[in-house]
C-alpha cells in the first residue's frame, strides 16, 4: 500500500516540478530492508528463536510506531514519498507530528526495525540492522536536508 502511494505521490510531484536526489541511495535502502527481513527468517529459522517473554510490550511499541508512521504520512500528504523528491519554493511541513519531530517517519522506521526482530528473540538482527538503518537513515536526512536547503523556501532549523 505505502509503495503504490508513494508511486501516486512521485507522479504527482514530477509533473510539478520536483527534483528526485539520491536515486542510488533508495536502491541501497530498498536492497537493506529485503536483507533485513531475509535475517529475520534466518535467525528465527536457524537458532529455533522463540517469541520474547516481552513479545506484548514489542508488539506495543511496534503498533505505537506504526501509528507515529501514518500521522506522519497523512501529514505529509502528497510529499510524502519513499525517494528524495523536492517542489522548488516548497515550504516545510510543521503539522502533525512534524511540529514535535523534524523526522517521526524516520523515527517510526528506526522503532519498526529494532522492534520487529526483538518480539522473535532475533537479537542478531535487531542490533545488526539497527545500526545499519540508524547509519544509513543519517545518511538520508542530510541529503534531504541539503536538497531542501538547495530550492525550498521557509525553511529554519
């Protein structure tokens, strides 16, 4: 569902104008989450992990995140996207959650990544991922930042 919006949010955008940066680094994001999930089953499978004792509380905070996630898309509306894509003179979103967080999505995603794996007691990938998408989501932000800082508007940090 997130794929097919943001694909309507990318055709959106383009036809006004936007810029696409760092199309390389949405494969690598893209090629992370597939190794990611291919971990998960790994482990689970090959170590005979069970559910957490804390499986409830993970399972909380994954549905918390969730919830952080969609605020976050909603009110982004149609410049939400799972690439880098700027409107010249687009002015910055401040609503939802984005008047408490200057990146609840990326927030969401980083819970989402750490918590998944805990609720099957995959602890190798929790930490390997995490760090991984903590790094790579460090990444993402200042290229996001250095593109709105390049041709938006109203912007202050």
């Amino acid at each position: 569902m997130e794929l097919f919006i943001a694909r309507r949010n990318e055709i959106i955008l383009k036809s006004r104008g936007a810029l696409e940066f760092d199309s390389n680094g949405y494969k690598v994001i893209v090629a992370m989450h597939f190794a990611f999930f291919l971990s998960l089953v790994t482990e689970k499978g090959i170590l005979q992990r069970e559910l957490s004792k804390f499986w409830v509380a993970f399972l909380i905070l994954f549905f918390i995140a969730q919830i952080l996630r969609y605020w976050a898309i909603k009110s982004l509306g149609i410049y939400w996207n799972t690439k880098v894509l700027v409107l010249p003179n687009h002015e910055i979103v401040t609503k939802g959650p984005y008047r408490y967080l200057r990146h609840p999505n990326y927030f969401a995603v980083i819970i989402e990544i750490a918590v998944i794996p805990l609720i099957f007691s995959c602890y190798l990938t929790s930490a390997v991922f995490t760090v991984i998408n903590v790094l790579m989501l460090t990444r993402r932000i200042k290229i996001e930042e250095d593109a709105l800082l390049k041709i938006s508007r109203g912007i202050s940090f």
